[in-house]
C-alpha cells in the first residue's frame, strides 16, 4: 500500500498536494497498526517496505466506514442537536456505507442486510472491533496527551472470512487534538484552513517516536 501526498476533502472536491504527507502517515499508520496488534486486535499490516509503502495482507474490503466517537465534531454536529465538544459517555459509532456518488450516507443494520453488505454476525462483530480499537487508541493517545474525538476505519474480509481492520489509522482518518489547548492536528487543518495540516502531523509524530536525533 503507497501512501501518497495527495489530500482530498469533501468528496475530492478539495484536492491538493503536501509533501512528505505520505511518509507521515506511512509512519504513523504502522505504528499504529502495531498497537493495535500488540492488542490483540488484528489488522492487515505486514511490514514497512519503503518509507511511504507498507506491505498488507490481501483482503475484501467491506464498503463501510465505520465510525467511532468520544467527542461530537464534524458531522454529527451538523446533522444532528449535538454541540462540538460533548464529550459521550460511551462512544457512539456509526457504520456509513463507503461511496462518494452517495456521499457516504449513514446506515443501519437493515439497510446494511438488506444491500448485503455484511451478515448480521459480520456486523455485530465490526461494532465491536471498532469498540476495542477506540478503547486502545484512545488510551494510548491520551499517553502522549492528545484527545481522539473520533476515526473511521475500514475492515476487510481475508481468504477464510476472518474481519480485519484495513486501509489506514492516521490523522487523514482520526481527529486528534491537542489534550491541552484542544487544537486540532488532523485533517480538519486542511478540510477547514484552520492551520498548517503538515505542521500537525509532524507533531503527532515527534509524541509518538520523539525528537529526531
Ligand atoms: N472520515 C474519514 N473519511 C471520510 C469521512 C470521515 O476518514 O470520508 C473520518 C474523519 O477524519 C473523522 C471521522 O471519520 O475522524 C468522522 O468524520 P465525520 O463523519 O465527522 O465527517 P466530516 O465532518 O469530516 O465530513
């Protein structure tokens, strides 16, 4: 898997390049994957091959995004009475189905079943993958003091039908934000020209592998 420079918001409508993104992301990713593994949590990450390129596993990748939230941004401040900054008791997560001609709307298990998506076993059990990949990612975030108000994650099928969490784990797909002055250091920089996006990820980078030598 190549990760590029290319950043895209709102459906691609918004479409730029920002370099050295990819090996970012790349970095950050597999490291994240490995987490998530030391957890127990299988993912397809193999090995890193490039600084930008990963090796994964080959899988079926199940239309879905599938949400988690601790901390209402984005769109569910949009589409629903929630103010920016509630913090959920528990996570909410949500299973929108992947596709931009739609524009990624939100599902439920009947329509999910009724597309025939995912079974229903399928979909109990990617509800619970994202449950267990928020309470690690959110833990270890918070170690180097950053909240995750919310992520997507993609989940795939292999050979024998097995789930695992697929595409990518980065601040192209998590919101992260500073624990203590709540800024954020994801992609909303960019979807929003709230900031420098590459500024943010170089800084979720040094928490997580320190200071270059
Ligand atoms: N997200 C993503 N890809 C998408 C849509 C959302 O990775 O195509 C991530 C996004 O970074 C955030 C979470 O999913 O961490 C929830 O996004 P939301 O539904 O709030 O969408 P947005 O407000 O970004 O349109």
């Amino acid at each position: 898997m190549e990760f590029r420079d290319d950043i895209t918001a709102f459906d691609s409508v918004k479409h730029d390049i920002v370099g050295e993104k990819g090996y970012y992301n790349c970095q950050i990713s597999a490291k994240l994957f490995e987490i998530l593994e030391e957890n127990g949590i299988e993912t397809h990450f193999v090995k890193l091959l490039e600084p930008n390129k990963m090796l994964v596993k080959k899988l079926e990748i199940i239309p879905l995004e599938v949400i988690a939230r601790n901390i209402a941004a984005g769109s569910i401040t949009r589409n629903y009475p929630i103010k920016e900054g509630t913090v959920f008791e528990r996570p909410i997560v949500m299973l929108d189905y992947k596709d931009d001609a739609y524009h990624d709307p939100l599902l439920n298990d009947d329509i999910a079943l009724a597309m025939g998506i995912a079974t229903e076993k399928e979909l109990e059990e990617i509800k619970h993958i994202a449950i267990r990949v928020n309470d690690v990612l959110k833990k270890y975030f918070a170690s180097i003091g950053i909240l995750l108000p919310d992520f997507k994650i993609e989940i795939g099928r292999d050979k024998d039908g097995k789930l695992l969490v697929a595409d990518e784990v980065s601040p192209d797909s998590c919101r992260l934000w500073d624990a203590k002055t709540k800024k954020s250091l994801d992609k909303d920089n960019y979807r929003f020209d709230k900031g420098d996006v590459l500024a943010g990820y170089k800084e979720i980078y040094r928490r997580m592998f320190g200071d270059p030598q």
